[in-house]
C-alpha cells in the first residue's frame, strides 16, 4: 500500500511549519513531518472491515493544510482527543476488493465514496452500542467516544488504497461517472453549508472565496435556491469566469471595496476614520469560504442587521484581530458548517450525500467542469505543485487517477 501521510513529530512538525513557507519542498525531505511510503498491505482489523483500491481522489485544501503543516497548535480543534498520524487524501472514489466475513453493505466491486474515514473514529466505526448522542443523530463527525481504543482507519485517498469500517465509507450509485461520484465529497460540504442557512426567493447573497468550494456554494445555492441572488468575490480572472458561468449575478474582485457592496446590495456605506466603515442594508446571507481574520470581519459588515454570515472556511489559526461587534450591533448570525452528516430540506431529512445524488440526478450539479488537471499518483509532487500554484496554472480542481 502506497501512501502520503503526516506524523505529529513535534520536531518535525516545527520545522515544517518554519521551512515549508519558504521552500515547499521541504515537504518531501526526510526532516518534514510528511511522508511518502509503500507498507504492506495490513489485515482487516475486523470482520465488518474493507480493502479498497482508488481510483480517483481529489486534492483538498485541508489535504494541503496538513501537508504543508499550516495549522496553527494553538487552534482549539488541536485540543480534541486526536490520532498520531494523518492519511491524506478524503475526495476518493474507491471499488471495494475484499470485505470482511460480517459486511453487509458492500460485495467486492462496489464502488464506495468515504464518509467518515477521514475524520477519525466514531461509534460506528468502534461499534459502540447504544452510540453517542451525536451518532444516534447522524452526526458522526462530533462523535463522543473517539478516542476510545479500537481499530482505526488505514490510508487514504493519497495512495493506492485503504483499508475502512463498513460504515465510514458510502454507496456509489452505477449511473454517476466517476469526476460526480469523486467530487460528491466537496458537494456534500455545500450542500450541508447551504442547508445550515438556505435563502429565500429574493435574497441577496454573497459568496466570499471562488475556489473548488466557493463554486460548488455558486452551483448548491442555485440548484436548492435558484430565486436568490448571488455575487461571488473571487481573486483570480479564471475564477471569476468560472463563477459567471455557474450561475453568479455579480462577479466582483477580491479587491473590492466597501463602496462596491453597498452599490451591489443598494446598502449604504458609512466610512470611518480609524476603521473601514460598514455597509448597512447589505446582504441577507454570507458564505464565507476564506475564513480568514480579514474575511470574517468584512463579512460581518457587509451583512444587512439580522442576516447571516456562515463561516464556511478556516484559514487554520486562531482570529485575534476580528471584530465581532456586529454580532451584537446588528444581531447578526455568525454560525458554521463543518463536514456533513443528515441534513434537512422541505420537511425530509436524509444523508447529505443523498441529496447530492438528487442533485445529480436532476442534472443541477455540473461538477465536471471543475475538473482543470489530472495526474497519475506517480507524479503527486507535481500535481500539489499545481494545486498550490497561487493561480498561475488556473487550477481548480487537481486530481490523482489511477494510471
């Protein structure tokens, strides 16, 4: 089994963090915290595991955050019980090649998608019963009983293949091609974001950020909300395009000003002499998919009084300079959407991945086009060079086939 992973070495862990800014390379040399290696193929832990061979994955922002070691130890996600070794790579389309003699789920053959794989234990996975309060509710991710011993996951979508619980991976229906059922994963984590707070007929809403995930908010929002009306920030042209060609009404720079959302929303815009003012009236809905300090807090501001910014993005340490005051001035919501689980929409509730079939289904998710690179896994320095290129490339989406 052939894999990328990163080990919590706190020696190397530093260095990475130091060196990686200034020489991403550092990365693939003995001294990072990430590696590169081939292990035999490990047994199935237990009788309702799998062994799962990839066939596509894509490359994910988080995927890089832990690559690159760009999370900062002082976050207070840092803190929850937690595993010595990251398998990287979760946006994987996989076909099951062995199964466990108590698997119910899955045949040899099956195409599988991950689930919870990559978020570590839960319930499920260490068939805990009666499960946590969390996992009764679908909510697995926020599982109670994580760092309880038992079997855990073994790699990831970085790789060849892995090794999973039954229950951590999903079904891949025999229609969708392979680039939907790949990019289901960061669909899922739209649609659950949109669902945290769907607009109404007629609202003005904002997308903060065009990358993969920002796009897939542009395409979600117009298939579940199509009367709503949406502007997206986005920093590079091929962005921008992208974003008009998905749906956007407005399409604006990331360096736009104050001014240019209060002419957007028909807000107003009060300037100020020792900050940089608000706009009143501004939108009903923000989906902030940066998540950075800056982000945050333009976010806040450009909000009309009573509307919503949800926190979509993190930029992965913590926010001292935001300021939140228009949670309280204006009773603006700021709430977050992380992973995905059961969500509800028009009085059903099911799997987020479910709805992302329906929305396959009715042809109003064209991911595909997302799809801008390809790279067998052979060439894995390359294809993160690419998808951390700053936008030189005009990467959206990169991937790793199975060559």
């Amino acid at each position: 089994m052939k894999a990328i992973y990163v080990d919590k070495r706190i020696p190397n862990v530093l260095m990475t963090k130091a060196i990686a800014p200034l020489w991403p390379g550092f990365v693939w040399t003995p001294l990072s915290a990430s590696r590169v290696d081939e292990f035999p193929d490990p047994p199935l832990p237990g009788p309702r595991w799998l062994r799962l061979e990839n066939e596509q994955c894509g490359i994910c922002s988080s995927d890089l955050s832990l690559l690159f070691m760009q999370a900062d130890p002082a976050l207070a996600p840092a803190a929850l019980p937690g595993v010595s070794r990251f398998w990287l790579g979760h946006e994987a389309l996989s076909v099951v090649t062995e199964v466990g003699p108590g698997v119910t789920r899955f045949r040899v053959g099956d195409r599988v998608i991950m689930d919870t794989h990559f978020y570590g234990a839960n319930c499920l996975i260490l068939e805990i019963n009666p499960p946590c309060l969390y996992c009764a509710d679908g909510k697995p991710v926020f599982c109670l009983n994580k760092s309880e011993p038992g079997p855990r996951g073994i790699g990831g979508g970085f790789g060849d293949g892995y090794v999973a619980h039954e229950a951590a991976v999903y079904p891949v229906p025999d229609w969708l091609s392979a680039d939907q059922a790949m990019m289901a994963e960061p669909a899922a984590i739209a649609v659950h974001g949109v669902l945290r707070c769907p607009p109404k007929p007629g609202d003005k809403v904002l997308v903060l950020g065009a990358g993969v995930i920002g796009l897939l908010y542009v395409s979600v929002i117009r298939a579940l909300c199509p009367e709503a009306e949406i502007t997206v920030l986005a920093r590079y042209p091929h962005q921008q395009e992208m974003a008009e060609n998905l749906g956007a009404k407005h399409v604006l720079s990331d360096k736009a000003g104050y001014q240019d959302i209060a002419g957007i929303t028909g807000g107003q815009f009060f300037s100020a002499p020792l900050n940089k003012g608000i706009v009143t009236g501004g939108f009903d809905i923000i989906y902030d998919c940066v998540g950075t300090p800056r982000t945050t807090t333009d976010a806040l501001r450009w909000t009309r009084a009573n509307g919503t910014v949800v926190m979509v993005g993190l930029h992965m340490k913590p926010m001292k300079k935001v300021d939140l005051s228009l949670v309280w001035y204006h009773q603006v919501d700021l709430i977050g959407a992380y992973a995905h689980g059961m969500d509800t929409w028009n009085g059903q509730r099911k799997h987020t991945y479910e709805w992302v079939v329906d929305l396959f289904r009715k042809d109003k998710l064209p991911v595909e086009r997302l799809v801008t690179h390809r790279f067998p896994f052979r060439d894995y320095k390359e294809a993160i060079r690419v998808a951390t290129s700053k936008g030189e490339e005009k990467a959206i989406k990169v991937i790793f086939e199975r060559a």
